[in-house]
C-alpha cells in the first residue's frame, strides 16, 4: 500500500453559492445566566429561547453585572437553531440593568 501524499492534493475551491449567516439585532431579556446566557424577545414570549455565545473577554465583564431579567441590545449572527433554542454568536452587545 502506497502512503498517501497530501501535498498534491489541489485546494478546495469555495461554494459557488454561498448563503451569509443570518444577522440579528434587537433587545433580548435575560432570563437564565447559568450554565449559558439564555434570553428572550421581550415582546414575543412565545418566540424560542435564545442562547448567547460571545468573547470570554466581554461574558466575564458581562456576567459580573448582569442579572436575570436585564436587558441586552445585542448585534449577531445566528449560527445555528433547534426546535428550542437559536444559538447566537453575539458581536457586540449594551448592558442595560433591571429597573428597580
């Protein structure tokens, strides 16, 4: 059996159609912090769940403040959904904290 020899192996060229991830903005409330940060559209509670991936970074500085039912303005990508959740790559993000 001969090795085998990636070196000649041409490059993959990219699709010819290639379809962008869907992008999403808006003001979700959180609503569970632990063990990931799942959220809600407040205006449409029966909408699926959403769960918030982003930067270790900004989820440290996030996490330290954030509280269940605060809002969060966030700008992203959906990057994968389930009959449960949308899973949302978070670019960036505002805090704004419960009202009293």
């Amino acid at each position: 059996m001969l090795p085998l020899n990636y070196n000649n192996i041409p490059p993959i060229p990219p699709p010819i159609d290639c379809f962008p991830a869907p992008q999403i903005f808006g003001w979700l409330e959180i609503h569970s912090i632990s063990p990931q940060i799942i959220a809600h559209d407040p205006s449409q509670h029966s909408s699926q769940d959403m769960v918030l991936f982003m930067d270790k970074t900004n989820l440290n500085c996030l996490t330290q403040q954030i509280q269940i039912t605060s809002q969060i303005w966030i700008s992203g990508l959906i990057v994968r959904s389930d009959p449960k959740f949308i899973y949302i790559s978070v670019d960036s993000f505002t805090y704004n904290p419960p009202s009293p």
